[in-house]
C-alpha cells in the first residue's frame, strides 16, 4: 500500500477512537472518521491476542490486499482504521473479503456502480 495512504501515527489512531464511529463483526472492528483530505487513509491493528508475530503479520497482510482492491470502490476523504480481532484467524480469505465488504458497505463508504 502507499505511504501516503498509511495511518501510521499514534495520534491519528487517538482521532479515530475518539471521534470516530464503529462498526463491529466478530471478525474485524472498522472505525472511520473524516480526514479533510482528497484521498482515504488505512491503519491496521493486529494485537497480541491474536497469536504470534506469523498470524499477526499473515493477517495484516490479508487486510491490506482486501483495502487494496476496494481502494477504487470507496468514498474518499477518511481515516479507516481495521482492528482484527482472535475469531479472524483461520478464516479463509474469502470469508474476511466479505466481512470486510460488507463492514465498508454498512459504514457507508462503498460506492454504488451508479455513483462511479
């Protein structure tokens, strides 16, 4: 994923947590906020509780080429943050596509094909 659409800050995951509004599944938590920005940006979380360093990364991974390919479906202009959560692991990446999808859709963010 490119740099500029990273989270990467400590302070702008504070935003998101506290502005932010939340969506929850048993797999994935998606928290999103506006960003006054012309583009979105994307923060993984991936803690401890989910294995070690191998599945933690191995999932992170998994979501970020999920956001990759609905980057181009999405309103732009915010900060999305993805927390994984222990229920993740093991799930085929089909099964996290969709939960992932369908989180985005909820939020609001999915573009319908006639707004494209």
């Amino acid at each position: 994923m490119q740099r500029h659409l990273r989270l990467r800050r400590k302070q702008d995951f504070a935003r998101l947590r506290q502005q932010g509004r939340t969506w929850r599944h048993p797999y994935v938590i998606v928290s999103v906020t506006p960003n006054e920005l012309p583009h979105n940006r994307y923060g993984f979380v991936t803690g401890k509780s989910l294995g070690k360093a191998v599945v933690r990364n191995y999932i992170r991974r998994i979501l970020r080429e999920i956001v990759r390919e609905a980057h181009a479906h999405l309103r732009q202009g915010y900060d999305i943050a993805f927390i994984a959560r222990p229920a993740i692991v093991g799930q085929p990446f089909q099964v996290v596509r969709q939960t992932v999808h369908t989180l985005l859709q909820s939020a609001g963010l999915w573009q319908s094909s006639a707004e494209d």
